[in-house]
C-alpha cells in the first residue's frame, strides 16, 4: 500500500462527501472500505466494530469475502484486530499469518494477504472498533501510511460515535447507544443525592470541523493559538509578584513549560499535516496521550496528562474563540472525564445539582471544592463522558456511588423519595443546630468543622459549629493558576478571621505535596509521594514559603487569638524548627512595631505513627495536638489511600486503630494537653461514637455532619461506650463496624 496521489486529504474529502449521501448505513460504510482501500492502494480494507460483550464484528469489507459480513466476530484480544482494539495501538505487520496472534477465519478467504496494518478507531479515550488494511505483498507499511490510516480512523470515530453515520439501533451495541438508561456504579466522593439534566462539562468539538478546506490556512490558525495560549500563560506569571527566593518564580515557570513543549506543538502540526483542522489536531493529540497514560496507568503522569487536557482545552477555546463558560440550565448536573477546582467553581453553586465524573480521586481538587460547595460526587465512572448526551435525565448518589443515566420513571422516583427523606433530616439537624452536644451521661463534646474555602464559612453559622477545628490553607494555593501573593494570603484570612467572629480557626500551615500538588509547581517525581517530600518538610527546606504564610496570617489577626498547626511532624525536633521560624516572624513582627495577635498558639498535626510515641515531650512545646486520622491509618496500615486496589483494605475500625487512638488520648491526658481529631473519622457517626469511648473530647469535620454526630451524641452514654471500646481493643476482628453498630442498636443510639 502506498499513499495515492492527492493524500489523505482528498481522501477525507471523499470521505466526507460519502458521509453525506442519503443512502443506508451499511451502502455507505460499503463505499467506505472501498475508497479507502482505492485511495491508499490497499487490496483490503475492513471496518470492525465493536458490539455488546467486547465483540469486534466485521461490518464491512472491501478485498475479503463478503459473506464474512456481519459473521466473523472477535472477542478483544482475539486475533490482531482484537490486539488492536485491547492496547488501542497500531499494530503493523509484514508478514500478518505468522505472527502469534493472528486467528485465522476461513469464512474471510484473508489467507493471501500477508502485510496487515490495524489501527484503533478511537475517540475520548475509547476504541469504538479497528481499522484494517491488508496487501499480499509482504511489507511494513511506512510511517506516513500509519499515519494517514489513523486519521481516516479518527474522522470514522467520530461519526460513529456520535450516531449520525450508522443508525445506532440497527447496531444493537448497549455499549455504544446513547439512548438507553446505564446505570454505572462508581466511588461517592462527596455525599448527597441529585437528580438532575446532563451538562456535558467542556462539549467535545463537533465534527463538521474536522477535515480541513485549506491545510495551509488551518496550520496558520493552529500556529496563532499556540502563540496566543503561550501569552496568555505567561501573563499569569508576569502577574505573579510574590518572590520566594527564585522558588517561587520557578513554580511558576513549570506550568509555562507545558505551553512551550516542542512535542506537543510537532505532534499537532503533523495532524494537521494529515489533512485535519486545527480543532480535531487539537483533540487527535489529545486522545493519543490519554490513551498512552491510561495505559501506563502511573499516578503521577496521569496528574501530568490532566494538565495537557487542560492546556489542549484552553487551546481549543482560543481557536474556537470560545470563553468556555456555559450559561447552566436548572438542574444541572455536570458530567466530564475530569474538571479542574477552578472551573468547578466558575459554574457557581445556583443552578448546579450535581457532579458525575470519569477520573477524580476522592482527594482531588475537585472533590474537595465539591464537597466544600455542598455539591454531590460520584467519580470513577469508566465512560460516562461519552455516553451522556446533553439533556439526558441523571440521577447521582454521592453516598452509595450509583450513578443511573436516562433512567426509567421508577428510578427518577425512588431517588427523589431519597433526596426527600434527605432534606427531613436535614430539617431534624437544623432544629438541635443550637442545643449542646451533650451525652446521656452530661459530658459536653466540641465540635468543630473542616473548611478551606470562602465558600465554607456561612456553614460555621448554618452548622452550629463551635469553631474551625482545621483551616486547610493549601486549597488557595491549590485552586489559583498562580501562586496566591502575600497580600492575597494576607485578605483571605482577614476574611476568615472575619466571618468567623467570636469562633476559633486554627490554620494549617501548607499541606502540600504527596497527592496534592499545585498546578503551577514543578514536581520532581517521588516514588512514594505519600512518604515523600510533603508539608512541614517543604516548609522547613524552603523556609520562605512558611515565613510569608505566617507572616500574612500574623497581620490578619491582628488582636486575636491566631492558632496555627504545623501538618504532618514526624519528630520535635521537626515541630520546635517550625515554631522557631514562627517565632522570627513574630519578632520581625515586633521590631517592625506591627499589631500582633493577643496570643500566638502553635499546634501539631499527629498524622506519622512515629509521633505517638513522643506525647510527652511533644506537649512540652506543643500548644495543641490534633490527629491527622486520615494520614495517621494509611501509614500505621501501610496502605495507599489513593490507590483503588488497596484503599478498602482495612477499615479504621480496626482493633489496632482504636489501640494506636487510646494510647495518644491516654500519653495526651497524663501530660495535660489539648487533644483533638480532625480526619474524615470524626464526621461518620459510628466512628466517631468509638472515638468518644476512647477517650476524644473534641472532634472536627465536614460542616454537613455536625447534625448527625450531635445526634448521636445526645443519644449516647459514654461510660457505657468507653467500657465497651475498651474491651473491643483486645478483639481480633478486622471490622468492629459490625459489633459497634449491634451495641448502638440495642440502646437506641442514633446513628443517622
Ligand atoms: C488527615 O490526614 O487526617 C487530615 C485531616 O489531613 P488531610 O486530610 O488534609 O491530609
Ligand atoms: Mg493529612
């Protein structure tokens, strides 16, 4: 096979022309395999499409036995169009019969053909079917020749996909109609039920743009958006005045790389070379590389892989000359592979039900700003993205992960029954919102809530809340496309300061690295981030990071309490090298003859193992402690919490948690300290029951659950939980859950 005169780009042309024709499906998918294999000197062209079950089927074929039509199936990785279609990569061959996985079909007469080049027919990340051309002649087909058969496979892609092509229900594929009900089952990121209409978050570029008229023009347009997505990036970093001793620059200037990669822009010219516009270059590159990622399957290239996405967006925009913001009808529910904090926000929470979405862990940006905004999140649901069509009904339940698209009456039905119920609770929560959380018993608990954003501040009020209990100050640097400047710190917690009134905040120093990650750093690559270089160990190797925080928090308290708690300390030593440098500012502070806070209180986040065994001195120079649980149980258990295959593996019920627990509320008590616990254990109303019976007096969490926990609290009687937990800790169970939810039971302890 060679390329004929003309290209590929008069074969899109005729490509196009046959997409046009009034005929049936079949005629022109017949017409299909026969251009293209005149067009690209090929004896065989073949077009297999994938149907229910994985099965790949010969829908048509020009060169093979035309009664193989709709007969030879085969099943994803069967044969080399099922290799094909499994690693979703070309597969080229010169000498096709001998290779191992080549299953012969007698029923196609393909025996003489010896050279075999397949490519995917692929679009958003998903292979729809396999491409084929074959000769007799024994050959590797040329680079250009790949090439061009992968972007005649792109154009089929979307054409298929977007059923305007075949008639989809002649198809009979579940998996590839979009006007069935799906139901996908996924993880609840952030609870809540919705029931909405799909807004597809970032619609794809639609294909009447594809093939272009002019391919010198197009390489123009692509060349000036480049250049014009280039200056709009470096812009955000002439705008960035804060100077971190070159490091911050440097952060800055990371992000920027990404705009500038030679590869990236080559990759693009070279589609539009093939004949395409510079949208569908745009997005051809795009789904390559997400291909290649999903793929490799390793964390940190897809966080870097999410970073292109959102550059090619924004290179889409400009070319389309579109802003991307999207007016939401009522109800929306916003479906998307994945979405930057940033954008989540942009949508705003008025019209805004709900969130369903490919590819987001439960510690992502976008979770957390979900949850800050009160917004229910189902994540890794495999291909939603392209199977929800814009105005479908959805129902989203952030609470079990089920996710039901254009789901029967039935359905719509009994989740609205759930969200009712849902809202009476919440009217049950309101109503004790002012009475004390006091046990049976007369023991009074404080509970404060989690925040991290503006948006979280009106529940201090709504909640009842005694105060914050942990302020994640990271989610401002995390959220920005730049790094936040002192004088932005500096207002942003006035802010806070200001909303809180009366109430305690207690501001965690930067948390970042291990899975958060800013979007403008550069981050070397750590082999076990989550063991890595992250929180105070940034911050006392890069002191000035910490000396601005504290200082822009020094001034916006000026006259109040400021209490600031130092994340992740493995050792004193660590947590006295963090209070010195707190210290300096406060003497800069001093000199300077500045307003200062009526008391500076410094605490420690206890989140590594190693540091429960140092209460003792710690409280020598530690205001506070509060337990990090959320880190402290992934390192104690050695478990990844942001890898699937081994979050669920051990429950924080757990009788070596509750012992580990005991022994800090028990080291914490016999040396006088202020003890308290903030990780996702203090918000679930069985956990935290336990938590209680061990001894935890003070607990912090998402504003949403304050309601249920004081529920329980009045209902419960904590000497008889103590004693209980107590003797729980010498189980051997791996799950308490079971016991402690049979203990709640039979008191009536309210757990909802
Ligand atoms: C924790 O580890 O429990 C904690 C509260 O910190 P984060 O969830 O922000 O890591
Ligand atoms: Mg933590």
């Amino acid at each position: 096979m060679t390329v004929a005169v003309g290209g590929p780009r008069l074969l899109l042309r005729r490509l196009r022309e046959i997409m046009a024709e009034q005929t049936s499906a079949q005629m022109r998918l017949d017409k299909l395999v026969t251009v293209i294999a005149s067009n690209m000197v090929a004896e065989v062209c073949s077009i297999y499409l994938r149907r229910a079950g994985k099965v790949l089927e010969l829908f048509a074929t020009e060169g093979l036995n035309r009664a193989a039509v709709h007969t030879t199936r085969l099943k994803e990785g069967e044969g080399l169009v099922g290799l094909v279609s499994e690693t979703a990569e070309a597969v080229n061959l010169s000498d096709a019969p001998s290779d191992p996985h080549f299953s012969y079909r007698p029923e196609t007469g393909e025996d003489p053909f010896k050279s075999f080049l397949g490519v995917p027919i692929v679009r958003g990340g998903q292979v729809f079917g396999v491409l084929v051309v074959q000769n007799k002649a024994e050959r590797i087909y040329a680079e250009e020749e790949v090439e061009a058969l992968q972007t005649v496979a792109m154009v089929l892609a979307e054409v298929v996909a977007q059923g305007g092509f075949f008639n989809v229900a002649e198809l009979d594929e579940p998996e590839l109609r979009t006007d069935r009900p799906r139901k996908f089952m996924g993880d609840g990121l952030s609870d809540g039920v919705a029931v909405g209409h799909v807004v597809l978050h970032e619609p794809r570029v639609k294909v009447d743009r594809m093939i272009a008229d002019n391919p010198v023009e197009e390489l123009k347009r692509l060349e000036e958006a480049i250049a014009s997505l280039r200056e709009s990036v470096d812009q955000m970093l002439v705008s960035s005045e804060l100077d971190l001793t070159g490091e911050g620059r440097e952060v800055i200037e990371a992000y920027r790389l990404f705009a500038y990669d030679q590869g990236w822009r080559q990759r693009m010219r070279d589609a539009v070379r093939t004949g395409l516009t510079a949208e569908a270059s745009v997005e051809r590159v795009q789904d390559e590389t997400r291909l290649r990622v999903q793929r490799l399957g390793d964390p940190i290239l897809r966080e870097r892989a999410h970073d292109f996405d959102d550059l090619a967006r924004r290179l889409l925009r400009h070319l389309t000359g579109d802003s991307g913001q999207q007016q939401l009808p009522r109800g929306a529910i916003l479906v998307a592979r994945n979405m930057g904090p940033a954008e989540l926000l942009d949508y705003g929470r008025e019209k805004l039900l709900g969130l369903a979405l490919e590819d987001a862990a439960s510690t992502s940006h976008v979770a957390i700003v979900a949850r800050s905004m009160g917004l229910p999140l189902v994540s890794s649901l495999e291909g939603i993205a392209d199977n929800a069509r814009s105005g479908d009904a959805i129902v989203v339940d952030g609470e079990t992960g089920e996710v039901h698209l254009r789901p029967p009456i039935e359905i719509v039905a009994a989740f609205e029954e759930k969200r009712g119920l849902r809202v009476q609770a919440q009217a049950r929560f309101a109503a004790i919102r002012d009475l004390p959380a006091i046990t049976k018993d007369g023991v009074a608990i404080k509970l404060m809530m989690n925040a991290g954003l503006e948006f979280d501040m009106p529940h201090l009020k709504e909640s009842g809340a005694d105060g914050i209990g942990l302020f994640r100050t990271e989610l401002q640097f995390m959220i920005g496309e730049t790094m936040p400047r002192l004088a932005d710190q500096r207002a942003f917690y006035k802010s806070i300061f200001d909303a809180a009134g009366d109430k305690p905040v207690v501001f965690r120093t930067l948390d970042l690295g291990g899975d958060k990650v800013l979007p403008y750093a550069r981050w070397e690559r750590e082999e076990n981030p989550a063991l890595g270089w992250r929180a105070i160990r940034i911050a006392l190797d890069r002191p000035a990071l910490l000396r601005y925080q504290v200082r822009a928090l020094l001034e916006a308290a000026q006259g109040r309490t400021l209490r600031i708690l130092l994340p992740m300390v493995s050792d004193v030593d660590e947590f006295n090298r963090g209070r010195a440098l707190i210290d300096r500012e406060l003497e800069r502070a001093r000199l300077l003859n500045q307003t200062r806070p009526t008391q500076v209180l410094v605490g420690a986040m206890l989140e590594v193992p190693a540091l429960a065994f140092m209460l003792p001195q710690l409280m020598r120079s530690a205001d506070f402690v509060s337990i990090g649980s959320n880190d402290l149980l992934s390192l104690a258990f050695a478990v990844d919490r942001t890898n699937p295959r081994v979050a669920r593996r051990y429950d924080n019920l757990n009788p070596a948690s509750l012992t580990l627990i005991r022994l800090i509320v028990q080291s914490a008590a016999e040396n006088s300290g202020d003890l308290s616990l903030c990780g996702e254990m203090a918000g679930r109303p069985l956990d935290a029951m336990a938590l209680l019976g061990l001894g935890l007096r003070t607990l912090s969490m998402q504003p949403g659950q304050i309601g249920p926990i004081k529920t329980m609290i009045r209902s419960l009687n904590i000497s008889e939980i103590s004693s209980f937990v107590d003797r729980l800790c010498g189980r051997t169970d791996h799950s308490l859950r079971t016991r402690l939810a049979a203990f709640a039971a039979e008191r009536g302890i309210v757990l909802k």
